[in-house]
C-alpha cells in the first residue's frame, strides 16, 4: 500500500498553486464565484495527481480515477457554465461586503481568507475517498468496491439529470417566479444534492474496499454536513421561500433529499 502521508502533502501543494492562481485571477475581476466549478475541476486534479504517485495502479485507482474525473469535470463545467450565464453570486458579494463592514477586509485579504483558502482545506478533506482509496496494491474489486462503483454511477447520473431540468426550466420565460416541482425535482427538492451524496458515499465505499474506509471517511461526512446543514439547502431555501409564492407549498408535500412521492 502506498504512503498515504506523502501523497496528501503532494496533493496539497498541487491543489496550493492552483489556488493561489485562482485568487490572483479573482482580484481585479472582484468576482470569487468561479470558485464554485474548481469544487469539481480541482477534484480531478487531486485525482489525477494521485494516480500518477502510485507504482502500480490497481482496479480501485483506476474506478476512483474515472469516477472522480466524470463528477467533477461535468459539475465543473455546469458551474462554469452558470457562472459565466448569471454573473457573481450574491453569496459572495454579500460576505465580500460583510468582510468590509465589519472586519475591514479589502476585496483580495476577503476573497483569499474567506473564500480560497477555506476551500482549498475543505476540497482536500471531501476528496480524501478519491485520493486514499487509491493507495493499495489489492488487484480486484471487492462487493463493497462494486457496490460503490454502480452507486457512484448512478449518483452522478442522477446529479446531472437534475442539473439539466433545472437549467431547461429556468430557461423558459414562462416559468419566472415558479417553483420547479418536475421531473426528479417532483419527488425531492434537492435531487442534485441527492445524486451528489451517492456519488461520494459510492467512492467511499470503493475506498472502503480499498482499505482506508475509516481514514477517507470524513470526506463523505464532510460533503453530508456541507449539502444538509451549511452551503447546501440552508443556503438556497430562504432565497426561494422569498422569491416564490408557491415554494412553501412545495416544501411540505416534497422530500428534502430522499426521492420520495410527493406527500398530500
């Protein structure tokens, strides 16, 4: 089994540079919210930076390789994609102008205390799956390890789905001011959030499989904590509760994660 230590102090100078050329780039824009699609893009790195570590790459490097580079490289473009339509997240420019009122930050001390530099602790920690359950020398997958493989597929499929509606119906003129309440949305009112959790249960479980289930086990709990209880649906439903009449409604006959039928 490879040196997992070594091998996260790489990763964290790799994933260092390429934060702190992100933060250069963010200050004359006055904008951090591309930051966003490096949650998915910097993880491919974090990956592929591990894969190339290692000795002789087994099944589970290749299958956590694979994985990691689909999720991120599609969330990263989305988000890149959204960015790039819609302009600087409000979330940002709300703290950026806390930073200022209260603690005297100008733009560039906020967005590297408050925006890269936490990010860039909290991307190593939620891929630690990606990166750890690399590091074996085991040369089949295991149940748990198959399990997770289709688990994350599904996860990632089911993520990107829901992606896609929600893009289609913000899309239409029609639908300003409406809740979105079909397709996956019908039965959850996160259902991208849902199909990311299984993604990263699944490469948990391959890691698992791998060994270093209990060493890359705060990388799930972390993106679980981060989804339910702080950037995730504490973040997004006030906004909606605000902006949409009908959104209250929606709440209480609607699944918050879990696909469920809508309740009468």
């Amino acid at each position: 089994m490879t040196d997992a230590l070594p091998l996260l102090i790489s990763n964290l100078g790799v994933s260092a540079v390429c934060f702190v050329v992100l933060w250069l780039i963010s200050i004359p824009l006055k904008d951090p919210s591309y930051v966003d699609a490096w949650w998915g893009l910097g993880v491919v790195v974090l990956a592929w930076s591990t894969y190339v570590q290692l000795d002789a790459p087994g099944p589970h490097a290749t299958a956590l390789l694979l994985l990691a580079s689909a999720w991120g490289l599609r969330l990263g473009a989305y988000l890149l994609w959204r960015w790039r339509s819609h302009g600087a997240d409000r979330r940002y420019a709300k703290l950026a102008q806390r930073a200022k009122d209260k603690h005297g930050l100008n733009f560039a001390m906020f967005s590297l205390l408050w925006v890269f530099a936490p990010q860039l602790l909290l991307q190593i920690v939620m891929a630690l799956p990606a990166q750890l359950g690399q590091a074996t020398t085991a040369t089949s997958l295991g149940w748990p390890a198959t399990l997770g493989l289709w688990l994350a597929i599904f996860g990632i499929i089911y993520e990107a789905i829901a992606d896609a509606q929600l893009s289609h119906f913000k899309s239409q003129s029609d639908n300003s001011g409406k809740v979105m309440d079909r397709g996956l949305w019908r039965y959850s009112r996160h259902p991208n959030y849902f199909g990311e959790l299984c993604a990263w249960w699944g490469m948990w479980l391959i890691a698992l499989d791998a060994g270093m289930g209990l060493w890359s086990l705060p990388g799930p709990l972390l993106i679980t904590f981060l989804l339910t209880r702080v950037s995730g649906a504490p973040t997004t439903e006030p906004h909606l509760q605000r902006t949409r009449p009908d959104y209250e409604a929606y709440k209480k006959r609607t699944s918050s994660f879990i696909p469920l039928p809508p309740r009468a």
